[in-house]
C-alpha cells in the first residue's frame, strides 16, 4: 500500500511540475499563446467558365483551366483570414501574393504582391523577382483597419471573376500569410500563423512556348 501511495503521489508531482511551468511559459510558447489566427485562400473557377466543368481528361487533384475552349477563361480568387488573439484583438498582418515558378512576363518576375493602403482602397499588384525582394512591409492590408475583430473575414480578389484569358500558361499559387511583420521571415515558415496555398493550373503545368504559351 505503501508502495501505492508513492507511486500516486509521484505521478501528481509530476503533474503539478508540468502545468507549473506550462503556465509559466505560456507567453513565450507560441503554441500555448495561440487565438484564432487562420487562412485559407481559394481558387475557384466561375459559372459558365471553361474551369467550371472541364472534360475527364484533365487533372482532378488540382485545379485546371483548360484555355482550349470557345469558352471564356475565368477564375475566383478567395481569402478568408483572422489575425486576432484570443482577445480578438488583431495582432498579426495579413499578406497575399501571386507566385509562379517560371517568373510573369518578360521580366521573370516571379511574385505578384498584393498590397493595400487602406480599408477602401484598392490593392495593387506589386511585382518582385524573388524571395528576397519580398517586403515586410508591403501588407495586404494595415492591421489597423482589419475587420476580422468580428470573427474570419473573407475577402474575394479583384473582384467576382478574374479573367485569365491571355494569361500565361503554367501553374500559379495563391499564398495567404497571417505574420506579425516585426517577425516575419518569407523563407522561415516557423515565423507563419498560419497560411495556405491554392494552386491552379492554366492550359498546361508548364510556360511552353509558341502559340500554348498563352491561357487563350
């Protein structure tokens, strides 16, 4: 019994030691000072769109817009994102880009950054050559004037439906961030919230060249 007695007693010790110091470590755990920070971006192609219902030969797992149709070639982009803490206070940054592996024109620019100056404004689309040109401060959107205080708050890119025809054929991402910008490091996602990726195919995986080089 005695023996009993210890081994319980040991094991609530043991206990009260972890909770003591996850208590007393919470502020620096970023896990443990976790809210409600998410993101979750979408591409999605429009009703009546080539993309909308394409034909059995293209790729399921991934989302393709055939650009091979007298159809028009159109997507959806969508961010739905909280950068609130547990207080609902927003204490991260919003961040939202383009990428495309091959680089975008003739510049080999290979990010799309999208950036706002304010709640009513519209964003414009910042090109960069590469991960290092990459701002912290080029935001989405000035925590100071985020709406997502009243929960997740979605957002659909330039506008309804974004047409791609004439684009360049290949893959494209859409990648969402929530980041605190004093922080942030776009080649560390250890320094993320949270983020997303969608990706979508236009004509081919690849630029090419000649007359598929285009989304048409």
């Amino acid at each position: 019994m005695r023996v009993v007695k210890q081994w319980i007693f040991s094991r609530w010790a043991c206990s009260s030691i972890v909770v003591c110091v996850m208590t007393s470590v919470g502020a620096w755990w970023p896990w443990a000072a976790h809210g409600a920070y998410a993101m979750k971006v979408t591409i999605t192609a429009p009703k009546g769109s080539t993309g909308e219902k394409p034909a059995a030969k293209y790729p399921v797992a991934t989302k393709t817009i055939p650009c091979d149709g007298p159809g028009f070639d159109a997507i959806t982009m969508t961010a739905t994102y909280d950068a609130t803490n547990a207080s609902k206070v927003v204490d991260r940054d919003v961040y939202l880009m383009l990428y495309s592996p091959e680089g975008i024109g003739g510049d080999s620019a290979k990010y799309l950054v999208m950036s706002k100056q304010n709640i009513g404004s519209s964003f414009l689309l910042l090109k960069r050559p590469g991960l290092a040109d990459l701002s912290s401060s080029e935001v989405f959107i000035p925590r100071s004037e985020n709406l997502s205080t009243a929960g997740a708050f979605t957002e659909t890119l330039l506008g309804s439906a974004i047409s791609v025809q004439g684009a360049e054929a290949g893959v494209w991402q859409l990648v969402g961030i929530v980041a605190d910008k004093a922080r942030i490091s776009f080649d560390n996602p250890a320094t993320w919230d949270a983020w997303d990726v969608a990706t979508v195919i236009l004509r081919k995986p690849w630029k090419g060249s000649g007359a598929t080089q285009l989304c048409d």
